[in-house]
C-alpha cells in the first residue's frame, strides 16, 4: 500500500446535491426551499429554540435545581478498597495507581463502608467520622 493508492470506501462519498438544474432533477426552480419565507432566502435562518418570538420554551419553564460543576472531583473510597492496597501509606496517588479512584479525581474521601483490619497511614486524604474510628481503631493514623 502507498500514500497515492489510498482512497475512500466504496459508497462512503456522495455526490454534492446540485441544485436549481431544472424541473427534472426535483430541485429546480425553488431548489427544495419552498415558497417565500425567511428560511427560503439565502442567510435567513434563525437561532436554535427561535420559535417566532413567541416565548421559546427554554424560558417558558421554570428554573430549577442546581448541577456543581466540581461534583466529580472527589471520589468515594470504601475502607474494603484500603484494606485490599498493598501498600501501607496511602494517598492520592497511590489510589490512582490502584484503580481505586479515577485519574481526574482532585481528591478522595474515605467512607465507613466495608471494614479495615491492618494499620495503615493516610496522606492527604479526607474521611468521615465513622471511617476516621474504624482506621484508628485498627491502629492506623491520619497524616495531614
């Protein structure tokens, strides 16, 4: 195979619609745009949700709830999934190296699900009430 040879699937390109070549093609004269109208002229379409300057019904609809833009950037890390890393000092990094957590998560919070038996020391890592006890109980700490 060469540079020169290469060329589209057979089918995959269509031939550009020619349009105002007369009535036996079916687009002559109004080349399919009708009679009249703004949508008839060259240049007049209008904005997307323009419904004739009656109220469009993205704003006839009321407002309602909230959506945050950072609720992904934190991730939920059951105390089960620190129990099964191998290592003893866990962060951030160490929960992306696992695949615990995803690769965009800017943080992680340890949740009290599951149950921890080793000591394990955490870096930078935020936990609940509950995962908090759980992890010192197993002789573990919290390192800010």
């Amino acid at each position: 195979m060469n540079l020169n040879n290469i060329q589209p699937a057979q089918g995959a390109k269509h031939a550009k619609r020619r349009v105002g070549r007369g009535i036996g093609s079916g687009l002559g004269k109004t080349c399919g745009r009708g009679h009249k109208g703004q949508k008839s002229r060259a240049g007049g379409f209008h904005k997307v949700g323009f419904e004739g300057g009656q109220m469009p019904l993205q704003r006839r609809l009321p407002k309602r709830g909230f959506v945050s833009l950072t609720r992904n950037d934190t991730a939920q890390v059951r105390l089960s999934d620190l129990q099964k890393l191998p290592v003893d000092t866990i962060d951030l990094l160490a929960l992306k190296q696992a695949g615990v957590v995803h690769a965009n998560a800017l943080s992680a919070k340890v949740i009290l699900c599951g149950e921890i038996t080793r000591a394990v020391k955490l870096q930078g890592l935020l936990l609940t009430k509950g995962a908090l006890a759980a992890v010192q109980a197993a002789g573990g700490s919290l390192a800010e």
